[in-house]
C-alpha cells in the first residue's frame, strides 16, 4: 500500500511587523559594528599615535646644523652609537656632547676639504669601512669619509707648508725659582757638579726637570707650535747665545713651576671647628724669607698677602682660609695649621702641590745649524698644529646650530642602549 506523501509545507511570507522588526535588528547589528571598528580604530590609532610620538617622531627632529646640512636625531644616535662601541654602558652617556662635536667637526671637514678641490673614491671608503668593521650606511660612510679627508689634507694640503728644514740650535736649560739658587747653581757648574744632575736638583718646570735639562734641537720660530713652554722668553735666550756659552739668568714671569712657600699664622682653635689660620703663598724661598722678615717687622698680614700672596683661593681675603679641619685642604698647611700655636708664624714651608709662577732662566748652547733637518715628530706636530688652526678657521666661518638640550640628549643615550639590550 503507497504511502501518502506529506504535503509541502507552504511558508507564510512575513509579515509588515515581523519585516519591520528584522529590517530594524539588521540596522542595530550594522550600527553596532560600525562604532566597533571605529573604536577599534580609534585605540590602534591612539596606540600608534603614541608609539610614532614617543619612539618614530624624536628621530627625525633636528639636531645639528652645520651651514646649509641638518642633521637629525636619528643620524646622532647612530654616531652615538659608532663612537661608543667596545666601551662601557656609562660612556653613552658621557660621549652625547663629543658625539655633537664630531658631526660638526666631520662635516666642516667634508665642506672644507671640497673648497680645495680634495675629495673621496668609493673605494677609499669601502676599505675604510671594512678595516673599522663598520656597517655600509650613510653615517659609517660620512665618519670614514671625514677620517680620509683628514689624512689627505695633512698629507696633501699642510705637509707642503711645513719646512723640512730652518735654524736650529741645540739646548740644555734650567727654570730656578729665585738669584739665591741661580747663584748656588752657577757656582756648582763650575766645579764638578754637570748640567744634568743640577737640572734634575733644581729645575721648577715639569719638562726641564724631567728631562735633565736636555731639550735637544729647538727649530727656531716653531716653539709655541711644539708646545715648548709656550711664551716663555726662552727661544729669545737660546738663540742670542752662542755655542757654548751660559747664559745670564733672565728672569720669566710666564712660566710656571711646581713648588710654592707658605707662611702661615694661626688666628685661633677650636676643637669642635678646627683651625682658623691664614697664610702667604710665594714663589721662591728666598721671598717667603723676605715677606716674613717684614711681617716680623710689624707690616700688615692681610695687606702682603693681597699684594703678594699667589693663592687666589685666599689673596683677597687678606689670606684668610676660614677654619681648617684635619682632613681638609693642602697637607703641607693642614700639618703647619694644627702644629703652630696661635698667634705664632711659621718659617717658609715647601709645598709641591701648587702651581706659582715666575722664575729664572739659565740656559746653555751646545751647538748651532742655519738649516738643520727638521725631527719627524716635529713636522707631524706642526702639520698637526696647521690642521687645527685651518678647522678653527672653518668654525668661524660658519653657521653651527645645536639644537639639542639635556633631555633629548638623555633619549639618545637611553636609546643606544636599549637598542643594544644594555
């Protein structure tokens, strides 16, 4: 027997509520993922905004201006971050202001070398860059290309405007600290005592002590550039003597010597404030003896330590030091200051902590050449010296603007160092 098939269920079309009802949940439904993906949006943007304000935008300020080339903070942290390889996560810090300097000093080296016509291969660079182990980029390229320039406008530009050869003479010189020594010295040159051994006894200044006196062939014209006691008068001496001869000793007030004398009172103590005392600080025994004569004498100890003291720490306070305490200030008056009895003034103390100036010169010629071969370290420091001077000139000529204050610097560095993992 067939079985009877089911009617098709026959569907009733919506009606005009029920459309109306769905017509208006699709519209929700829509609302509802619109402000979804607008506030969705609006917090990726937020986040992005932040992330581009607090790590993209500080990249792309400007830092440095030399003339008409701006570099931005970016370019600074990669030398930042050149400079500081190999060393210590304290030193980023403590480089962001030499980091500046060197884009300065790079690019005056670039512009310059270009207005005299020298100039870089690729190649010159690629080696450069390979030697250093740096990375091939704009900044390791512009760092290896102002060290190349540099070479060849020694080489090429300076080197031909150093003499190979001028006047020379060969010395031997002494600084003494006052006409009591140089008469002592004198003296002992003309028995047994030599040049040498009494430089090493007597000489003030660091480098005629050091060196025995010895300071081997002078080029006359080029002392200061050598940095031969620099503005002394001891280039006039040398050269106005002959082979030889001694000179007189000429007194120089510019040089300066490592020794001083103290003479020093004490006001009053205090076991609770210490020792308040004052004191004179002179350049030879021979004055400290002559100032203490006249103190003992009854002149006034503030007046000559303002007319002669060469502490500037103390001078115009009539050489007044305040209270002294153990631990504290030179130990050559610290010791004086507790030991002397108020009221009481010291003999003249030696104290080769300071630094005083004045004294006199004595001076030999050995030999003399109108036209002696100028050293290999001599040329390379005058050549040195020339550099110096025409990069200086370079500043002065241009527009250097660094926009960069302390904050920004600090980014920088906490920047480096984050990128390194420090």
């Amino acid at each position: 027997m067939a079985k009877k098939q089911k009617k098709p269920e026959v569907k009733r079309p919506p009606t005009k509520r029920q459309l109306s009802k769905w017509q208006r949940q699709q519209r929700l439904q829509h609302r509802i993922m619109i402000v979804g993906a607008i506030f969705f949006a609006f917090i990726v943007g937020y986040v992005g905004y932040g992330y581009y304000d607090d790590q993209v935008k500080p990249l792309h300020q400007p830092v440095v201006r030399v003339n008409d080339t701006v570099f931005d903070m970016d370019y600074y942290i990669k030398v930042l971050d050149i400079y500081t390889r190999g060393q210590e996560s304290d030193m980023v810090p403590a480089m962001v202001d030499k980091a500046a300097e060197a884009i300065d000093q790079n690019e005056l080296i670039k512009q310059g070398a270009a207005d005299l016509g020298i100039g870089v291969s690729a190649g010159e660079i690629s080696g450069e860059l390979a030697s250093f182990n740096l990375p091939d980029n704009d900044v390791a390229r512009d760092l290896v290309t102002a060290k190349v320039l540099t070479d060849k406008l020694l080489e090429d530009y300076f080197d031909p405007q150093v003499p190979t050869a001028c006047e020379q003479v060969q010395v031997q010189a002494m600084f003494l600290e006052s006409e009591e020594v140089v008469e002592e010295v004198i003296d002992r040159l003309g028995t047994s005592d030599n040049f040498t051994s009494l430089a090493k006894e007597f000489s003030t200044d660091a480098m005629t002590k050091g060196m025995g006196g010895d300071l081997g062939w002078l080029p006359k014209g080029f002392l200061d550039e050598l940095g031969l006691l620099e503005g002394s008068s001891l280039e006039d001496i040398a050269f106005n003597l002959e082979p030889g001869a001694l000179s007189e000793p000429t007194y120089d007030e510019s040089v300066a010597k490592g020794i001083g004398y103290w003479l020093i009172e004490v006001i009053e103590r205090d076991e609770s404030k210490g020792s308040h005392a004052r004191g004179i600080l002179l350049g030879s025994r021979q004055e400290a003896e002559e100032i203490r004569a006249r103190l003992e004498a009854g002149e006034d100890f503030a007046i000559l330590a303002q007319e002669h003291s060469l502490h500037s720490g103390s001078k115009e306070a009539g050489g007044d030091f305040g209270w002294l305490r153990r631990e504290s200030g030179s130990p050559a008056v610290v010791e004086v200051a507790f030991t002397l009895e108020p009221g009481a003034l010291s003999e003249p103390i030696s104290d080769e902590a300071v630094q005083t100036q004045g004294g006199y010169w004595l001076v030999k010629v050995l030999d003399k050449d109108a036209n002696r071969q100028l050293e290999d370290v001599a040329r390379e420091i005058l050549k040195s010296k020339a550099f110096g001077d025409w990069l200086d000139e370079q500043k002065e000529n241009s527009l250097i603007e660094n926009y960069l204050d302390e904050e920004q610097k600090a980014w920088a560095a906490a920047r480096v160092l984050k990128d390194r993992g420090s």
